[in-house]
C-alpha cells in the first residue's frame, strides 16, 4: 500500500484543556473490513458510535479518555481505557458526564475545586 494511504494526517491540534477520546474497533474503510481508529472530542459521540454505531465502526474494542491535568490532578495528560460513561446531569447549557476508567477512576467533565 501507497504511504500516502497509510499517514492520512501528521499532526492534530488540540487544546490543553480539553479531554477528548480514542475510540478502536472493527469496520469497513474504502470497502475492506478491518481497524478502524477515531478521535472524538464528545462524549455524546462516544456513547452514539458505541450504541449505534456507523458505517465505520461495526464493533468497538476499546474507548480510552485522554484527560487533561485539571481533570485528572496530575501532572500531565492521562490515556486510560474507559470502562463507562455516565450521564451526571443534563439540566444545564452542557451536560456534566462522569468517566470511569478500567482501573476505577471517576473524573468529571467540568473542571471541579480543589480539596483544601
């Protein structure tokens, strides 16, 4: 195969404060099944290819969380596999989700007070 078909980008800029998602399954590229990989900035997104799915995406291995250092108090950003999403509260502009990972950690996605 072509390099060009294999690097489609090079670099993809996001913002230090945001998290966002890796998302790894099975489905169907230029009509060959095989790895599909999508980076997505939502979670609404996440939890529609994972129970819907598209026309890129037949199954979903594996959802990790890239979180930034305000969301998990460290200090650099974090990829951890997710086990779940979970809808906190949706009656407000943005919806407040809660993300915990396969090792059992819960971060939030709104920034939260430190502990004094």
């Amino acid at each position: 195969m072509p390099d060009e078909n294999l690097l489609l980008w090079k670099s993809v800029d996001l913002s230090h404060n945001q998290y966002f998602f890796l998302i790894e399954g099975v489905g169907f590229f230029d009509g060959t099944m095989g790895p599909s990989t999508r980076l997505v900035c939502d979670a609404a997104s996440v939890q529609a290819i994972c129970n819907s799915g598209d026309s890129e995406f037949l199954a979903v291995t594996m959802v990790y969380l890239n979180s930034p250092t305000w969301m998990n108090r460290q200090s650099e950003r974090l990829m951890e596999p997710l086990a779940e999403i979970r809808l906190q509260s949706s009656d407000k502009e943005l919806p407040i989700y809660e993300f915990v990972t396969m090792a059992g950690q819960t971060y939030t996605s709104v920034p939260q007070p430190k502990p004094t």
